[in-house]
C-alpha cells in the first residue's frame, strides 16, 4: 500500500523545489512551453506526481555511470 500512496503522491510546485533543487521559475517557464515535467492540473492548482519526477529525471540522466 505504501507504494501505491508513492505513485500518486501529488507535490505542489514549491515542495518539488525544495526537494529536487528545480528553481519554481524553471517550473512554471516549462510548464508554459510545454516541456519539462510532467503536471497535473486541478482546478487551477498544479501538482507534480512524485513518480512522474522520478521518471524524468531517470529519463534525462545521461550516460551511464555508477557509483556503488
């Protein structure tokens, strides 16, 4: 059940910044171009599935370097 509750875990634009380091301008700039992250619109909030981030991130990761 825990990771389900992950997978939809919903952040709001300034957790993911505080989290991931991701200035709130670079957001809202991609958000506007349509790129970036992808987001989920209710209402007029906008929220990040943590699940979501993860994929970008591990999406646009270059190269393939470990460090175990």
């Amino acid at each position: 059940m825990e990771n389900l509750n992950y997978e939809f875990e919903l952040l709001s634009e300034k957790e993911v910044a505080k989290i991931y380091k991701i200035n709130v301008r670079t957001l809202q700039r991609e958000r506007s171009m349509g790129i970036g992250i992808p987001y989920v619109k209710i209402g007029r909030r906008v929220r990040y599935k943590r699940s979501d981030i993860e994929k970008y991130i591990k999406h646009h990761t270059v190269g393939d370097h470990r460090y175990d």
